[in-house]
C-alpha cells in the first residue's frame, strides 16, 4: 500500500493509499492512541461508509458518531457547534480522536473543531471525495466559512493521518468528481508540466474513472502538496500557489451562495481566469493559454464565471481574500505551466479590464 509522509518534524503524518483498505485492513490501530472516538460524517456519506468505519474501529472501547447535514451551506459555526454538543454530552475527554468521513466540507469542520476541543485533540482526514482525497485532507487548514468570505475562521492544524480509500470514488456523483479533478488539474498548472502533459493524455481515461490512473493521480498530487506544505507549513509565502484559482473561485462561491457552484466548479472557471490574465501580462503562450482552458473543459468544468456576475462583484468579495496583505491583494499566476508565482505586483489595469468585460 503506498505511503507519503508531510515533514513537519513532530507533526509530521503519513497518507495512506490504497483501494478498499477501509474493508480489508486495521488501518486505524496504528493511528489512534486514545480509548474513545467521534466519527463525524455526513448525511450522504453515513449510509455508504460509516459502519465500514466503524467495523474498523472495534479496538476503541468509547466509539460515537455525529451525522450533519450535507452541503457546502452547513460549513458554517452554528454547524461547527453541533460537534462540541456531541463531544461534551458524550463525555470526550483530551485523549480522544476525531475522524472525519467525508469530502472537504466534514474534513475542514472536523479539523476545526479537533483545533479547538479542550484546545486541541487527536483527528485522523478520511477524505471520501476526490477533492478532498487530493487537496482539502492534507496540509492541515482547517475551518468554517462566513457569509461575507470563504474559510474565514479557522486554524492550522494538522491531523494524525490521511487514510485515502479509492475505491469510494465509484460512489462519487459525476459533478463532484468533475469538481475534484479542478484540484488535480492545479497541480500541474502550478507545479509539475510534465504532470499537466500527462494529464493531458490520459483525461478521458481518468474521466471514465480507471482506478489505476486515478490512484497515480491522487499520489502525484498528495505528493506535491506534501512538499508545497513541508516548506511553508503556515502558509507565510510558498504554500500561497495552491490557492492559484481560488481567489477568483472564492468570490464566485460567496456571491453565488455556498452550494449552487461546486468549490471545484468555480475553481476552474477561477484557473481559467487567472491564466488568461497571466497570458495578458505575457506570462502564458497563446498555445500554453489554448491548452489550460482546453484541458478544464476536458474535465467537465466550468472556464468562465456564472453569466450575470459583474466586475464589481469579483472586486468586492476578492477586497475581502486572505492573501490581501497590506491592503494589497496578492494574486496567483502562471510563469508558463508548471510555473506559479505569488505576486502583488501585476498591472492593476490588465485586472481591471479582465473584469469589466464581464459588464459588457
């Protein structure tokens, strides 16, 4: 079974790959130190792959679950809270563990609320949904989102492993799968051209879910965020190009409404944005531009915002990004494929320009 580690010293943690390793092994044993454990899932996710969990999880002589309710909508405090009701009406003490069973929404609250449980508790990342399984479950951010900004409240914290089940995908709804590869594209966008070239050839045999692709996949990505995370744990400069796409996405996210766009959905149209304005400042081919927004489509998704959303709905809500330092929004662009950078200082007017079009 293939095994990566994030380098963080003493908080550093294994992934752990493999299809159907949620059904064949005790994958648990090793990872959990305490007695008790809370299983938080979802609504959908429960009915699929809790007791499965739980049949793994006979070795710990307190075990409880909490089901919340599914969507990108509940990621929010009042939903947050519901863990703590359960943790404190059950009785978890310091020593227990929190597993998160599901996608990006439980792993992000689960996270948060091990952050701050009796300030701070064991978790172990589930991921079950692609997204997840290749972004949101590693590197540690945690949190909830605000009406007025996306993942606004939260916290670093690390879990004590990711264990990634492949084989759960064949549950996933196309349109989540579809959201999921937004996150699988970045990585080659941002970090590894020979990544995205390979993407390339290969899409249609990933789209059509060919578990061997999938799993090299969902390894390339882990590993590279690993990497990305063990030089910039806290996020203060390097670790910024895994949001490439997201300040754009974000803001599509917050005035759509939480839920209506998929986060994967608006990443991409957000990728598409920022390639084209990287190929506006002349960063990006015309051949490099053609082959980005061809490669998102190829996947499913989006490459233009929602029809209807104004410029000044993107500058609202990107005034309100967690990369505005100083009062200056800092943006990731493409240097060519493969290629990221961080920068504040991109030509105001080519951005300016990219969203007003959207009010002609």
């Amino acid at each position: 079974m293939p095994c990566l580690t994030v380098q963080l010293e003493d908080r550093s943690y294994p992934i752990e790959v493999g299809s159907a390793i949620l059904e064949t092994t005790n994958i648990f044993a090793e990872h959990i130190r305490a007695s008790s454990a809370l299983v938080v899932t979802n609504s959908t996710v429960a009915p699929l792959y809790l007791k499965r969990v739980n049949d793994r999880l006979q070795h710990i002589s307190k075990l409880d679950h909490l089901i919340l309710p599914d969507g990108e909508c509940y990621k929010n405090l009042e939903i947050l809270n519901l863990i703590f009701d359960k943790l404190l009406a059950d009785r978890h003490g310091r020593d227990t563990t929190l597993i998160a069973l599901g996608g990006g929404v439980i792993g992000d609250m689960v996270g948060f609320a091990a952050a701050s449980y009796q300030r701070g508790v064991d978790f172990i990342q589930v991921p079950t949904t692609l997204l997840s399984q290749v972004d949101s479950s590693v590197g540690g951010k945690t949190g909830v989102n605000h009406p007025m900004g996306k993942n606004m409240i939260g916290a670093f914290y690390q879990p004590k492993a990711v264990i990634i089940d492949t084989q759960v995908l064949s549950t996933l709804p196309d349109r989540e799968f579809a959201a999921g590869m937004a996150e699988v594209i970045k990585y080659g966008m941002i970090y590894d051209r020979v990544f995205f070239d390979w993407l390339e050839e290969h899409m249609a045999e990933i789209m059509a879910r060919n578990e061997h692709l999938l799993t090299k996949a969902i390894l390339r990505c882990c590993a590279i965020k690993a990497e990305v995370v063990a030089a910039d744990e806290l996020e203060n400069n390097s670790r910024a190009i895994l949001n490439f796409g997201h300040t754009y996405g974000h803001a599509i996210e917050v005035a759509q409404g939480y839920g209506n766009w998929l986060h994967g959905e608006a990443v991409g149209a957000g990728m598409a944005m920022a390639c084209q304005l990287s190929y506006d400042h002349g960063w990006l081919s015309q051949m490099e531009l053609t082959r980005a927004l061809r490669l998102i489509a190829s996947a499913n998704l989006p490459v233009a915002p929602p029809s209807g959303m104004r410029g000044e709905d993107f500058m609202r809500y990107m005034a309100l990004d967690k990369k505005v330092s100083a009062g200056k929004l800092n943006l990731i662009l493409l240097k060519g494929l493969g290629a990221a950078i961080v920068t504040a200082n991109f030509e105001q007017h080519l951005l300016l320009s990219q969203l007003n079009q959207l009010n002609t």
